[in-house]
C-alpha cells in the first residue's frame, strides 16, 4: 500500500510534467508562431479582451515582469506565479480603458493556498463600453432604443511548487462575449512555468503560453432575417407568395493566442532588512525582460524596471516595443509603448503577516489621453 509521501510524490510527477510538456510543445510552437504574427492576419481573430491586463500593477511595466509576477495578477501574464500566495489574496481593479472612449473594465478575484506548494484562484474580468444606440439598416438614425455590450471573462487556475526553484500552473479560461441580440461563448487554457535561483531567489525566468483553445462563433436572433417567398402562382394578375424567416451562419474566430518568455534579475542594496534570510533588502532595483509572440498581432519586446522599499514601496516604468511603434503614420496600436505605476502596501495585523497595497498604473495612449488602472489588494 503507498505511502501518503509516496503518493504525493507521484501526483507531483505527473501534473509537473503535463505543465511541462504544454508549454514546451507553445516553445516548440514558436517559429510557426512568429510567422503568423504579421500583418496579414491582423484583426482576423476574435476575444480581444484576453489581450487587455485589467490588473494595475502588473500593467505598471507594460508585462515585463511576466517572470516574477505572483499572486492573483499572474493569472494574466504566467499563471505559475499564483502558486507564491502565501495564505488568501482578495484583489479588485478598476480600470478606464483609452480614456475618453467610454469604456471601463472591472476585474474581481482571490487566490488560496492549499496544501504545502499549491494554490487555486478565481479571476473575473468584465468589459463594458456603455450605452450604444440602436440602428438598422430601414431605420439608421437613432431613437429606437440603446443596448450596452459585455465581455465576460472567468478563469479557474492552479499552480504548484514542484521544487525549490520551478513552479507551474494552468488556467481554464470561460469567455462569453453579448451585444443586442447575438452572443458568443468559448474556452481556452493558459499553461506558464517559472523558474527561481540565486542566493536570493533574485534571478527569474518564465514562460507562458495563453489563450489556446477553439474558434467560436456568434448565434442568436441578430443572425435571422424574414424574406417574401413565391410560389410562382398567379391570382388576378398577382404571384401568390409567403413570408419566411432564415437563419445566417456566422464565421468562426479563433483566439489571439500567444507565448511570452520573460527574465528578470533582482539587485539588492542597503542594509538588511526585516528578513535578510529570504533576500529582503532595504533597496531593490529589478530590471526585467519580456517577449510575446503573437500569433494575431506583431510581436512585441517589452523592458522594464522597478524600485521597491522593502515591501512597503514600489515604482516601476517599462516601454514596450514593436515594429512602427515610434510613429503614427505606422503605428497599429493604440497604446504608444510608455508605462509606469506605483503600489503602497502596508502590513497589518500581530504579526504584520498580512498586508493592505493600493497599486496605479498609467499607460500612454494615441489617440484617447491614456489607461488609468487602480487596484486594491489584501493579502491575509
């Protein structure tokens, strides 16, 4: 009869490998990826708000931190990094997306540990772009009404530590998108790995691979249409006929997957801090690294750099870089490059074991006058 040691041991095993074997066969991916991301296939795949990070901290370095993200926030970029929560994390996010355009996004979510290495989360996203007039083709002014788009994402993740230095996860993406009278449903999975070393724990590698599942398609009664039918009989001079009502099929999307690849390196300075023993310094400066590759979009390489006061203050900036970027005669994004954010977090409690952080971030935009994203977040 196995151990529960034993047992453990082997359900480590196997999960470690099929998060492993997932995101090799993305790396692996990564040449025929690289060649999809152009312009040819630009704005030919659907759900795009599995592109948009609602989290303002993460956000605050444009991604770069895709290899050291941890807790709830690295659902987004490389879900591997949940697995740090270190008991309950309860975090809620605003954010005004291109400002001026009108629409906002809210994302609500919690982490828990379970087990010695492992945690779960629950992370909901909903994008709404407000009141939108109603129009159709007999009656294009506006009068008859308004509707309000919604974009629904729910992801359910689980990540581990298979050791002292590699962490994996996967996540189960729902996404429902509604307009007036049509809607779409599907699914998709993320899978990311992290690696950690150094004396203390200061060197950081990742990569993810996201938004990986089947095309969906919009149904619903904006699809039919009512046409006058004839049946070729003619009473007193007149085609006799019927009205009827048909069905379009609606094309089919896919979803703008994409693998990043991230590194990062923590320089401590000062004195020691509360907690040397885990590479707590007074001063830390991270510089970090990240590359997506698109498989919808261009591919994009995007460099960052935070400060962080123990863990009481945190400043960082990144830019993102991408072919055309620099100009707005080429550029295809809205969003120019430039990045940067602030967290204060606070311990509370005997032990000061828990924390309360407040977290900015603003992204520079053209046209519209930027993203602002604030975000509050309790770890217990």
């Amino acid at each position: 009869m196995l151990t529960n040691t034993v047992f453990y041991k082997m359900i480590m095993k196997k999960y470690s490998k099929i998060i492993l074997n997932t995101v090799l066969a993305g790396s692996l991916m990564l040449p025929v990826i690289g060649q999809a991301g152009n312009p040819d296939r630009a704005a030919s795949a659907g759900a795009g708000q599995l592109l948009i990070n609602p989290y303002a901290r993460s956000s605050g370095w444009g991604g770069a931190g895709s290899s050291r993200v941890k807790g709830l926030e690295a659902m987004f970029l490389n879900v591997a990094g949940t697995a740090f929560t270190k008991k309950t994390e309860v975090m809620f996010s605003r954010t005004n997306w291109l400002g001026g355009s009108g629409i906002n996004i809210n994302a609500f979510g919690m982490t828990q540990r379970v087990g010695e290495t492992g945690a779960i989360g629950l992370g909901i996203m909903s994008l709404s772009a407000g009141d939108i007039a109603i129009t159709t083709v007999d009656q294009p002014e506006p009068g008859q009404g308004t509707f309000a788009p919604m974009f629904l994402n729910i992801g359910l993740s689980y990540a581990k530590g298979f050791s002292d230095n590699i962490y994996g996860g996967m996540t189960l993406k729902i996404i429902s998108e509604q307009i007036a009278n049509m809607s779409a449903k599907g699914a998709c999975i993320d899978a990311g790995i992290q690696y950690h070393t150094g004396k203390y724990d200061q060197i950081h590698f990742g990569i993810a691979l996201k938004n990986v599942g089947p095309k969906m398609s919009y149904s619903g009664d904006g699809m039919s249409f009512q046409a006058n039918i004839l049946n070729g009989t003619q009473y007193n001079g007149t085609v006799a006929g019927y009205t009827a009502t048909f069905e379009q099929r609606a094309a089919a999307f896919e979803l703008p997957s994409l693998l990043n690849i991230g590194g990062s390196y923590d320089f401590y300075l000062g004195g020691a801090g509360s907690d040397s023993t885990m590479g707590v310094r007074e001063h830390r400066l991270t510089l970090a690294g990240n590359y997506t590759s698109n498989s919808f979009t261009l591919d994009q390489y995007t460099l960052g750099v935070e400060y962080g006061f123990r863990q009481y203050l945190m400043l960082r900036a990144g830019y993102a870089i991408e072919k055309g970027i620099t100009s707005t005669t080429t550029r295809v994004n809205a969003l120019t490059g430039p990045s940067a954010g602030i967290t204060l977090e606070l311990p509370f409690g005997t032990e000061k074991k828990s924390s309360f952080a407040l977290d900015y971030s603003y992204r520079a935009t053209f046209p519209f006058s930027g993203i602002h994203s604030i975000g509050v977040r309790v770890n217990l």
